[in-house]
C-alpha cells in the first residue's frame, strides 16, 4: 500500500515536471516569436523611416536648387540694370565732354579769326605808318630843296601846307562829332526805351530787386556810412548788396539782385541799428550771424513747403534745396510758391483721374529742384533735377517726371505727363511770369561767373543795375600790377560773350589786411 502510494508520488511528480518542462518550452517559443515579430516591425518601421527621409532630402535638395536659381537669375537682373544705368550715365558723360569740346573749339576758331584780323590790321597800321613817315620825309626834303625861293613863294607854298592840314583836321572832326552825335542819339533812345519799361515794370523789379530798411532817425545814416564810407564799404564788400542812402527820409534802400543776399544785409543792417555798434569787425560779425539765419530760414521754407502739400519723407537735403527756391525767381515768378502750385495742380489732376496723388504731389513738388543750384552747377535745371532726384533714392516714377516735364524724355507714367500739364498751368496764367526781369537777372549772374573765371579771383558782384561789376581779389596772388591787367582782360572777355546797352564798369579791388591778437 505504501509503495503504491510511493510509486503514485513519483509519477505524480514526474508528471509535473514534465509538464513544467512543456510549458515552459511553449513560453519560450512565444517569447521568442514575439520578440521575431517586433523585430519585423521595427525593421519595416526603420526601412518606412529611411523612405520618408530619402523623400525629403530630395525635396529640400530640389528647394535648395530652385532658390539658388532664382537668387542667381534676381543678381543677374540687378546687375544687368545696374550695368546699363552706368551705361547711361557714361553715355550721358559722353555727351556732355563732346559738347564741352565743340564750344571750346567753335571759342577757339573764333579766338584764331579775331587774332587774325588784329593781325592784319596791325600790319595795315604799319603800311601807313610807314607811308606817313616817308611822305613826311618826302616833303621835308622838298622844303629843304625850295628853302631857296622867295619869301612870297615859301609864304605861298606853307599857307597851302596849312590850308591842307586845317581841311584834315576839320573833316576828322567833323567826323568825330557826327559819331559822337550818332552814339549820343543811341543813348538817348535807349535811355527812352528804358524809362518806358522801368514805368510799366516799376512794382514788379521794386518787389524782386530792392529791400528798404527803416531808420530811427537820419543821423544813423552818417554812422552807417562811417568814417571816409569804410562801414557801408565793408558792408557791401562782405554782401555782395548796394546800400543806396538817398534823400529818401529815415530809409535806407538794399539793391542786388541775388535775393538770399539781399535779405543777409537787410537782417544784418537791421541788428547794426538796434545794436547801435556799427563799425567794420562788429559788421563781420553780424553779417556771419544773418548768413546762418538765413541759411536755418531757408530750412523752415522747405519744411512748411512739404507740409503745406502732404508730402512726408523727403530727403533733407531735398528740402534745404526747396527752401532756396524761395529766392530764385523763374520769368519773374517766385520758384517755390510755383512748384507748391504745381505740386497742388498736379494732385488735384491725379485725384480726378484716379492715379496716386502723394506721389503726383511729390513730383510737381520737386519738379524743378534743380533751379535750386542751377546758377552753381553745370547743365540745365532739368538734368541737375533729375540727378539730385536719384542721389537722394527718389523713385522712377519722380525722375521720369522732373526729365520730361518740359519734354526732353519720354513720359514713362500718366504721373509724369499730369505734372506737364500742372507746370504749363502755372506758367501760363495771366501775370504769373514776365521774361524781363528773368532776362535781367541772368545777364546780372553771368557777369559774375565770368569775373569768377579769373585766377585770383576771391569773389565779385554785379551792382549799378548791371552797370558796375565788383571783382574782389587775393592780395597774395594778385599784385597792383596784375590788377590792371585783369580788369582790361574781363573787360574784353565781357564784351566777347554778353550783349548789353551802354558800357559796364570793372572794378578790382585789392585789399591787404593784418590781423593780430592781444592775449
């Protein structure tokens, strides 16, 4: 019974172990199965991964390729447009160098043919000269061979002689007065038609060449002009203005036709009087002093101009330029009140037909910029405009309108062609412009360039209405000697390039100054 019992304890035992060993078989196998399968994922999860990568590399490449592409083809864009507005801008060099070379060599054909004609007729001078010496020496002869006559026939032969020489010098004479009468009659009429123009003109050169200044009372005039006139001397010389100190009661009248210098020594004058301390280091002085307010002045015209149109953003400089147009005038219109008119026009046309207003204001605005500086930079308004556009990052549209507004380029926008018409409007309105007092002016600064040519030329002034000019020069560089030489020189360069009535005076000034200080 025990061993039965025994023996079922075994096999009991037996049994189990075998079956822990078939399970634990079966859990391994499934273990291991598992873990196979998850490995497959992993593997088909790892090679989808490798895909997805592979795509998107080639995407990014593909990117990458076009974006360079594009970043080449926009920088050979820019630098193909760069290269031709150099193109044109050399082209433009170009032209104006070959024009420059034809009016210095039409100058010097013109300087050859007058050189030649003084040429031959310094050679007929001395054919005549020595045809007078020989006739002279011909009738000495003849008086010594005849000094053996009779008193009667001597008496005779020298009151013929005499009567010859007398009829001589009355026709030269007569000649003489008839032209001085000729020239005289010229004078006069042109004096004539002068008054005509000044009565029908009076106001208008009044307005726009004169400044009067009010005294306190008429001694302040003799302290003005100073001692032996060095004070209203220095003050002119330092200006570039006539002081007219008349009969004219408490008054003093300002004459130049550079307005920014006329209203420099009208401020100056006008400190010098309430200051009370007028002599020429204090007028120095005061003169700088109104050149600088003068200078902030006409920063505050071009900024109240920008205001006054709605025109924000432009460059500083642009607008110092605008407030100087305040005393440039056009055919006898106020530069800056026309281009603040134009700029109105232009953006009332704009708005009418639906284009951009601020940018057709900002063109009529600026459309004659140029006629800032026209009087110290070479070329016409219409290019110094255009160029002082482009310096200062204007856009296309802005230049193409300052070029053609008066039709030298090609209207490239409906803005440019609207700014045309607004600076044709302003112009051609009853009693905007009168061309004599344009005229005037011009020939008044024109006289000053030429002066300016001169080597050792300081400065120098148009004064008299144009009928004196005042060439103020270096002591250093031009002597006493030199001077006389100069003023007959500018003398004849004036005469060859300007037409003008009457006769212009030319005077050079030189004046040595030692300066010290007590310290």
């Amino acid at each position: 019974m025990q061993l039965s019992l025994g023996l079922c304890i075994g096999i009991a035992v037996a049994l189990a172990l075998i079956v822990g060993i078939i399970a634990h078989f079966a859990t391994v196998s499934r273990l291991k199965k598992n873990a196979e399968n998850k490995i497959g994922n992993a593997e088909s999860r790892a090679r989808e991964i490798i895909d997805d990568a592979v795509k998107t590399a080639e995407t990014t490449k593909k990117e990458a390729l076009l974006e360079v592409k594009e970043e080449s083809i926009k920088t050979k864009n820019d630098l193909e447009k760069e290269t031709k507005e150099r193109r044109a801008e050399l082209q433009r060099y170009e032209k104006r160098v070959l024009a420059k070379e034809e009016a210095v060599e039409k100058r010097s054909d013109v300087l050859e043919h007058r050189e030649t004609k003084i040429t031959a007729k310094e050679e007929q001078l001395r054919q005549r000269e020595a045809r007078v010496e020989e006739l002279s020496r011909k009738r000495e002869q003849e008086l010594e061979r005849i000094s053996g006559l009779t008193s009667e026939q001597a008496k005779e032969y020298l009151l013929k002689t005499v009567e010859e020489d007398v009829k001589h010098d009355t026709a030269r004479m007569i000649r003489e007065q008839e032209a001085q009468a000729k020239e005289e009659a010229d004078k006069k009429a042109k004096e004539y038609v002068v008054n005509a123009i000044q009565r029908c003109a009076a106001d208008h050169v009044a307005e726009t060449t004169i400044s009067v200044v009010q005294l306190p009372s008429d001694e302040m005039k003799g302290r003005i002009i100073g001692r032996e006139g060095r004070n209203i001397r220095t003050l002119e010389t330092l200006t570039g203005v006539e002081l007219i100190i008349d009969d004219t009661p408490e008054a003093v009248v300002l004459s130049g036709f550079d307005p920014i210098r006329r209203e420099v020594a009208r401020i100056a004058l006008e400190r010098l009087i309430v200051d009370g301390r007028i002599h020429p280091a204090r007028i120095e002085e005061t003169v700088e002093k109104a050149q600088k307010e003068v200078e902030a002045m006409i920063r505050e015209e071009g900024e109240a101009a920008t205001l006054e149109v709605g025109v924000p953003g432009i460059h500083p400089e642009l607008i110092r330029l605008l407030g100087r147009m305040k005393f440039r005038t056009s055919y006898g219109q106020n530069a800056l009140k026309h281009s603040i008119e134009v700029a109105q026009l232009s953006g009332l046309l704009a708005g009418e037909i639906g284009l951009d207003v601020r940018v057709a204001k900002r063109a009529g605005l600026l459309h004659d910029i140029g006629k800032s500086i026209d009087h110290d930079v070479e070329g016409s308004h219409i290019q110094i405009g255009a160029d002082l556009c482009r310096k200062y990052k204007e856009s296309a549209t802005v230049i193409n309108a300052v070029e053609a507004h008066h039709g030298d380029v090609e209207p490239q926008s409906l803005i440019a062609c609207v700014v045309q018409a607004a600076d044709t409007i302003s112009a051609a309105r009853p009693g905007a412009r009168r061309e004599t007092i344009e005229t005037y002016t011009n020939r008044l600064k024109q006289l000053e360039e030429i002066s300016n040519q001169f080597k050792g030329v300081e400065k120098s002034f148009a004064v008299q209405a144009g009928r004196e000019i005042r060439v103020m020069v270096v002591p250093e560089q031009v002597s006493d000697d030199d001077m006389v030489l100069m003023a007959r020189d500018i003398a004849k360069q004036i005469e060859f390039e300007l037409e003008y009535p009457g006769q212009i005076k030319v005077n050079v000034i030189r004046e040595s100054r030692a300066t010290d200080y007590a310290k």
